[in-house]
C-alpha cells in the first residue's frame, strides 16, 4: 500500500515508478492499493503518476481530500473509491512563484504566451480523461468550474463521472477469475469492489488490515 499525501510535485513521479516496481497486478485483492490525501499540485506530474498507476492497475481510494491535480492520480487506479464530498474538480490554470508571495495564478490574458499554455492544457486533461476511460461529461465539468473556485462533487457525481467505481477494460478482464475465486458472480464482484472505500478507508489506514479487510469485502460483501 502507497500513500501520497500533500502537495504533488515532479518528482512524485520517478518515485512512484520505483515504489510500483514490484507490484504483481494479478495479486488478490489488489497488485497494489494507493491511498490519497492531496489538495493537488503540478498537473503534468499528476498525469504522468495517473499513467504509471494505470499501467501497474493500481487500485485508488482517498482518505481526507483529493482535490484539483490529485483527481488525475485517482482516475489511473482501476478501481476507484472517494466518499461523498472529498474531491474536487475545476478548470486547468497556470501559475507562477512569486518571491515574498509563493504561488499565484497566471491569467490567460496576461500574454498570448499564456493563454496558448492554458489552452495546451484544458487538451491535454481532455486527453488524459479521455485515455482513462472516463466519460467526455467530467471533462465538461471541470471546464464549466472557474480555476480559481472547487466543486464538491456528491456522491451521485463521484458515480456519474466514473471517479467511484471499476475501470471497464479492467473489470472484463478480473470480474471472471476473481468471481470464481469468491464464489460470487462477475457483477457481484464489480459492485463489491468499490466498496472498501467506505468498509475499509477508516482512521489511520493500516496496509496489512486495509488488505484484510478489503479481501473480506470482496468476499462477503460486509
């Protein structure tokens, strides 16, 4: 089990790549389990970690927030788990560090230069949804959000906007072989899944129970 935690930054992802190295993705009940608790960070480095999770089939849940650049590292696990009113999403912005001020906001009005690095990434977040199989309706609602404003998403939207749930590709390829393994059916599996964010993302999250637990989710529901 991997935790980030606070601001995500470059460097986060060589780390994450050494960190997932070794994960076995065909290991019950997950290869590898990354537990978040960011109010977010550079966007580009928070896509490249989504990828490396991706490509390891990580499983994703939150503990506390996962807010702006961090909604990017919670979209690569394959499976997804974040309770009702902990993440946030809002438009891409560009900022700059300021001596004796720390981070502003850069305004696409500023200079053309500006708004054509905006511009590169509303489609590179497009793109990355896009690769992540996430519906094009997220998307929308992180470009209808000011950049400077958070929405709150409920757990209606967390569902909608595939942020809670199971990766498609991924549950076709596990629900058969990890139904047979539980004695359950492959949809009862892909409903299961999901639900070790609220059994087990309680308190301070201890990885040899978090994987005790989440194997008896699997297996009993409870």
């Amino acid at each position: 089990m991997i935790e980030i935690k606070g601001a995500i930054r470059p460097g986060l992802v060589p780390w994450l790549r050494q960190a997932l190295a070794r994960a076995d993705p065909d290991r019950y009940p997950a290869g590898a389990v990354i537990i978040l608790d960011s109010i977010g960070g550079d966007g580009l480095a928070a896509m490249e970690a989504g990828r490396v999770v991706r490509a390891a089939r990580a499983h994703t849940f939150v503990r506390g927030q996962c807010a702006s650049a961090c909604v990017f590292i919670l979209a690569g696990g394959v499976v997804r788990g974040a309770p009702e009113g902990a993440v946030a999403i809002h438009r891409p912005r560009l900022t700059k560090f300021v001596k004796g001020v720390g981070t502003v906001d850069v305004s696409a009005a500023s200079s053309p230069e500006a708004a054509q690095m905006l511009e590169a990434g509303d489609h590179r977040t497009e793109a990355f949804l896009r690769e992540m199989g996430l519906p094009a309706t997220l998307y929308t609602a992180m470009m209808a959000t000011p950049s400077d404003q958070s929405r709150w998403l409920s757990a209606a939207e967390l569902a909608g906007f595939g942020i809670s749930g199971i990766d498609p590709a991924y549950r076709d390829a596990r629900a058969p072989g990890a139904a047979a393994r539980y004695g359950i059916s492959p949809e009862e599996y892909a409903a299961r899944s999901p639900r070790a964010q609220e059994k087990c993302v309680t308190g301070k999250v201890v990885p040899q129970e978090f994987v005790r637990c989440y194997a008896r989710v699997l297996g009993t529901g409870e």
